[in-house]
C-alpha cells in the first residue's frame, strides 16, 4: 500500500512524543520538537472532532469529519463534513457553526487538501445526532448519512503547541484514539474502502480516528 500518512497525523504523532518528553513547544511542519516562546492564546473551540478517510486500492473514497462543540466563539452544536466523489455535504443543526468549522479547520486539514476536489458548499441544516465513546469509538448520522469509527487501537495524549492553519499559529490538545474499523453510507449504501491503519514500533496509526476532550486555541 502506498504511503498516505499525512502531516496532520504525522503532527500528532509529533505533539505525542513530544509530551512523552515533557516539551511543550513542536515544530508542526518540521515534526521536530524545539523549545518555544510562550504565546498567550485566547479559547477557539472545545469539544471533539471524530474524522475518518477510507481507502480503496490506495485512492481515498470518502472522507468524513464529525464535530461535536460543547463551547467555541459561534456557539454550540454538531456537524458533520462528508466527502464522496460525488460532492461534497455539511449538516449541521446551528449553521452558522457548521459553515465556520468548514471553513476554519476542515478545508485546511491535509486530509481535505489531500482529496482530488474540495467545492464550494452550502450547508444544510439538520439535526446531527454525534455518539462519543473513546472504549468504542463514535457515530455520527445526519439526514441519509451515517459514520461510523470504531475498534480503537490506543488511547493517548496529544498537545501540540504550534498547529498552523491558514499561516496563524494555533493550539491544540485532545485524548486521540486511533481506530481499526470504519465506514461511511449515503443514503443507506456504504461508500467502499477501509481506513489506513499502519504500526510503527507498536505504536497504532490510522486514518480513522476518534478524540475526545479537544480543545483549540489561537
């Protein structure tokens, strides 16, 4: 299988071993850890940020990305991001929130960068009903869609001090649980693929991945 590891979870394995080695600051892009000036931040956003891409023969065929914000600067509520090569749809029950977390984070995630189109959207709205359970995994269903991430592999502590978005600097932190198992269905039919799930030294990755206890700032 090709490598399709991408630097987003190449930084959070990063941010992993840096905290193993009890220094705050990583060099996100580098995925090096350095010593950093203090920077005061103000809250972004907390909550959780299921996310899952599958893969079949090595192309991706669906990738999801599901929110659920117990606090952010518009408020709180759920969405959900899925990507198929038929379109791309954002649910969320507050849309105003939805369309900020579009917009903000997921585009600029290298999981949507590394998708062959990302196209204008509007969002819908609809009630996003999300299911966080680090032991089992998550769920996320909203009009005909339905993700499901489950199986965890490990359970382990992420901060990252430098997370870039857009050029601006950010901070992250969150319980990350990457996962075996996943699927994604439209309108009751399960898009194909799997995740991407490799081991280096026994330590789990995958491109289906579950947190809990995210938190953002900036």
């Amino acid at each position: 299988m090709p490598n399709i590891v991408v630097n987003r979870r190449r930084a959070l394995l990063a941010g992993l071993a840096t905290a193993g080695a009890g220094v705050m600051g990583v060099n996100v892009m580098g995925g090096t850890a350095a010593a950093d000036p203090y920077v005061t931040r103000e809250p972004l956003l907390a909550g959780a940020n299921p996310f899952v891409t599958l893969y079949e023969e090595g192309r991706p065929t669906a990738y999801a990305s599901v929110w659920r914000v117990d606090w952010s600067r518009y408020g709180s509520g759920a969405a959900l991001v899925v990507w198929t090569p038929g379109g791309l749809r954002v649910i969320g029950d507050e849309p105003r929130l939805a369309r900020w977390i579009e917009e903000h984070f997921v585009r600029h995630f290298d999981e949507a960068k590394a998708l062959p189109s990302w196209p204008a959207v509007r969002v819908e709205r609809a009630a996003v009903h999300v299911r966080i359970d680090p032991v089992r995994g998550a769920f996320a269903g909203a009009g005909d869609l339905t993700v499901r991430i489950g199986d965890p592999l490990d359970a382990r502590p992420v901060g990252i001090a430098d997370f870039p978005i857009q050029g601006v600097s950010h901070g992250l932190s969150m319980q990350l649980v990457p996962c075996r198992s996943a699927s994604i269905t439209v309108g009751g039919v399960a898009v194909p693929g799997a995740p991407a799930v490799t081991w280096n030294e026994g330590r789990p990755s995958s491109s289906a991945v579950t947190t809990v206890h995210e938190a953002w700032s900036m």
